[in-house]
C-alpha cells in the first residue's frame, strides 16, 4: 500500500516537471487484488491528471501457466505479463524429445513393430490433408499413400482410426489444406515453400490457425483431443503390412 501511494506521490512531482509517468511493477503477494487497487488508485489521479491514464500495471514473479489461466478467469488490472524463467524453460516438459522415425528406404515401405502401440509406424509415403466442416471449422487430418488423390471438396470420404478398425466416420469437407510441403529437396530450399524470414508472420499465421479450432480443444485443462485419421487405403496397407512383418509367437 505504501509502495503504491509513493509512487502517486513522485508520479505527479515528476509530472509537473514534465516526466511522463509509465507504470508500475508488481512481483509479489496477490497479484490480482494489488492490480485492481492500482487500477482503482490510478483511474481516481487520472480524473485530474490524464498521464495517469495509461499507466502500465505490469505483474511479474515466477508466472507460468497455471498463474496466467487463473488470472483470465477473474477480474484484474493487469496489463503486461513479465514472464523470464518459464519462458525459457516450460516447467510441465523442460526437454523435447524428438524421434526420428524411418516410413521408407531406397523405395520400400518400412514399419517399426513395437508392443506399445504408439510406438508403431505408419509405413510407406504419404500425404496429410486438414479437413474442414460446414461451419468451417477443422474436423480431422486425413493421412493418405502419397500414390493416392487428395480429397475434394464437397465428396464424401471414409476416415479411418489407423490403430482401431471400430473407430471409422464419413466426411464431406466443405474444404481441403494440403498440410505437407518438402522445405528441401536434395539439399536446396523450394523456394515456393520457403519459410517466412519475419517471426511476426509466424506467429500471426499460428495464431490464426489456433482460432480456426473450437474451444474445446484448446482448454488448458482436459482438452478435447483432435483426430487424425487415415484413408481406407492407408489403414488397409498398415495393417497388411504389420501382418507380412510382425513375427508370430509360438505356443507349445
């Protein structure tokens, strides 16, 4: 309370000398009730003086994501996030696995069996479409053998689970984005793929993405999962293929 009320006080001498306050910085107690009595003290000196009109409220201590989706859901007058430690390094996975996972060699499809189904490959070339419904919004990715057609807009198709022969549903998409683009090919850029430079774009481009989902798979907390399916031909080749490669247990 008193660090508020001095910051008032040199505020507005600093104020009349021309010194244009900018805002505050909160980094610790209760950031949401400290914000709201900034906000309240700030808009009462703003009725009089109009630099107090726009003064920051920037909140800082060791913000993560739990911190920022509790905020979202009440009230408070916080205008900017300082967020450094978890930035850097997400506490919920601080190191990103990444597997590489061989489909094809010299031109011949390639499985990893494995008894933990995840683990299990989708052999061969393929092509990976997004499929969109009526209202727009996307409802799968469709996986496809790259030697298939891409699907077409207004024809109905057969989505299938790749690991679960039960788990199947008819779709007619109202729209089809081809999702796979070589970058490189034999060691040079397609310029016609090429990456944007400005990050800017990129993350405008990601962000418009996340707004084309529902809400529901974009909760924090139990979201719903997004599917990705595959073509009648694609499961119908992964399972031949599992059942020509995958050794058979003897009983005796």
């Amino acid at each position: 309370r008193s660090g508020l009320r001095n910051f008032i006080y040199v505020a507005k001498v600093l104020d009349d000398f021309g010194y244009r306050p900018k805002g505050i910085r909160l980094d610790s107690g209760d950031l949401r009730e400290l914000s709201l009595r900034c906000e309240e003290a700030f808009e009462e000196v703003a009725k009089t003086r109009q630099s107090f009109g726009s003064l920051s409220i920037v909140a800082s201590n060791d913000i993560n994501e739990s911190v920022l989706q509790d905020l979202t859901t009440k009230d408070h007058g916080i205008t900017t996030f300082g967020i450094g430690t978890n930035l850097v390094t997400c506490q919920a996975q601080p190191a990103l696995g990444c597997v590489y996972k061989l489909v094809e060699w010299k031109g011949q499809p390639r499985i990893k069996i494995s008894q933990d189904l995840p683990k299990v490959t989708i052999p061969g070339r393929k092509r990976a479409y997004r499929l969109h419904g009526a209202n727009g919004s996307p409802l799968v990715d469709y996986m496809a053998l790259a030697s298939e057609g891409a699907p077409e807009v207004g024809r109905k198709l057969v989505c299938r689970d790749p690991f679960h022969s039960t788990k199947r549903v008819a779709i007619t998409p109202s729209r089809v984005v081809p999702l796979h683009h070589p970058i490189i090919e034999l060691g040079k850029v397609v310029e016609e793929h090429r990456p944007p430079l400005d990050l800017s774009k990129t993350r405008q481009f990601a962000q418009e993405q996340l707004q084309t989902f529902p809400d529901s798979m974009k909760a924090y907390d139990n979201p719903t999962a997004y599917p990705v399916m595959a073509s009648q031909s694609l499961f119908k080749f992964l399972h031949d293929t599992w059942e020509s490669e995958a050794p058979v247990p003897e009983w005796k």
